[in-house]
C-alpha cells in the first residue's frame, strides 16, 4: 500500500487555516535564504506557497550567495535582538564557506521554529508535549498517527546518523516505546537489521538502498529523502521491486515537501499560541 502523504498533508494544512482563521492577528514566520542552492530555493518555495494558504505571514530576507559567516551572523543576532521577529529560520542547506553548525547555534532557540538549535534537541530527549519537533521527524510520527500504527512493540531500524532526522527521530521513537535499531554505512550486514524490523526509517541519500530482498514481509518502510541525479529522482529504497500489496510505503514521488512544510507551519502556529 502507497501511504498517501499528500492527503495526509492537505488534512494538516486545513487544520491549520481553520485555526489561524479564529486567531486576532496572525502568526508570522520569518526566513532567511542565501539565495545559493537550488535546494533551498524550492523549499523555500514551498514555505512560502504555504503560508500563503494557511493565512499565516511569511517574510522572506533573501542574502547574497557570497555573504560571508561573520555578516550573516550579524544578521542571525540582529534578529534575535528584533522583538517583531517572534520566530524565524535560517533556510539549509547553507553554501559551503559557512559552518551551518556555528550559525544554527546562533539563533535564539525560543525563536527556533524550526527545532534545529542544541537546546531545542537536546529537550527531544526529555520530551515534552508542549515542545516543538523538528519537521521531517515530527512528519515521519505524523505518518504513524495518521495511519493508527502503534509503535509499542514494533522493532524499528532507522538508518542513517544525521542531526536532522536520525537523532530527534531516534529519540522521539524510544519515547513511544519502539525497539530501535540504529544502521550507518558502516554497519556490516544491514540487511540481518532490516530484515527483522517491522518499520524501516531511511534517510542515507543513497540510490535505492533498500531492496526487497532486504525486507520482512509486511513491513513498513519511510522513505525520508531522494538524491537527484541528471534531473532524475531516485529514492533511497528501491520501490519498484518492493511489492506494494505487501508492504506501506511512502510514495515516490510524492509530497515530501508539502508534508515537511505542515509541519513548519504547526510548529508556527504552536508557538504563537504558547
Ligand atoms: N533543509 C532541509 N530540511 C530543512 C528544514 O526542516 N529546515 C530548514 N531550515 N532547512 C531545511
């Protein structure tokens, strides 16, 4: 079965206007975008796509590629110091003469919607509801809750090391009471860790990783990201072998900004709220 992410986002984004419409004055999101990868261009993109339909401001800063770190953490400070500024982020990836790291830590995390800041992950551990999640792991639970799979019991292999992904997912899994394996490229047979797991979380960036013959029948397998190569998409698990009627996977391709987008938008809509 194709999980079907772009009904699932839609149900969120409906959501979201209908409460931001009962709101006085609305919630606003700034972001900050060195105008340098085509990556960062389409997501923002879509950040500001949907803003606009669920009604919440989205102000857009848009920086030289060539700006140095220095220069940008000046500005990073002079929003954390700017009290119209409640909540802002720094779009990634970041052209390379940045350290990404020095300038995420930068930002002051109550204005951290996006949940990047060691604080914010550092209290994803302690976990608290009235918290934020990072938005790629707060999609991957989302999927979970939207199709009512329980994770208590469930063995859970998550494959990859990222700050983005693999650690707040990690993380807010053991909390749900899953069984969690964690694989790398250095892992020696992953295929003994996925072939046992009832959920495969994959996020590598890898070309079709995943196979079939790696797989235990009925599992479900979340496809976090693509690489694009010569403008085509390739997934990390390779769906054409994986038999859909056996397994829940999530589509290719599909929805995974505007999924990735919802939850931005949420984490917006939940600190104005707080
Ligand atoms: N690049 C890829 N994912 C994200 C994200 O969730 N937030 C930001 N700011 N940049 C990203």
């Amino acid at each position: 079965m194709i999980i079907d992410w772009k009904e699932i986002a839609l149900n969120i984004y409906d959501k979201i206007k209908a409460k931001v419409s009962l709101l006085e004055t609305k919630p606003c999101l700034w972001a900050i975008l060195v105008w340098s990868n085509s990556a960062s261009i389409r997501y923002i993109k879509q950040k500001q796509k949907w803003a606009d339909y669920t009604w919440i401001d989205f102000k857009l800063i848009k920086l030289d590629e060539n700006i140095n770190e220095n220069e940008l953490l000046k500005i990073v400070s002079d929003f954390n110091k700017d009290k119209n500024i409640s909540w802002y982020i720094v779009q990634l990836p970041l052209p390379k003469h940045i350290n990404e790291n020095s300038v995420l830590n930068s930002i002051l995390p109550e204005k951290d919607v996006d949940w990047f800041h060691p604080i914010n992950q550092w209290k994803i551990l302690i976990w608290d509801d009235t918290w934020l999640i990072p938005c790629t792991p707060a999609w991957i639970m989302n999927i979970f809750e939207s199709e009512y799979i329980d994770l208590v019991w469930k063995n859970v292999c998550v494959i990859w090391r990222s700050n983005i992904v693999w650690k707040p997912i990690t993380a807010l899994l053991i909390n749900a009471w899953a069984t969690v394996t964690s694989c790398n490229s250095k892992t020696k047979d992953i295929t003994e860790f996925t072939k046992k797991a009832d959920i495969v979380i994959v996020a590598v960036w890898k070309p079709w990783l995943l196979k079939e013959n790696m797989l235990k029948k009925w599992s479900i397998i979340i496809d976090v990201w693509f690489t694009v190569i010569d403008n085509e998409i390739f997934w990390d698990a390779e769906t054409d072998s994986i038999n859909n009627s056996w397994h829940k996977i999530t589509p290719v391709p599909g929805w995974v900004w505007a999924l990735t987008v919802a939850m931005l938008m949420k984490n917006t809509l939940k600190s104005y709220k707080k």
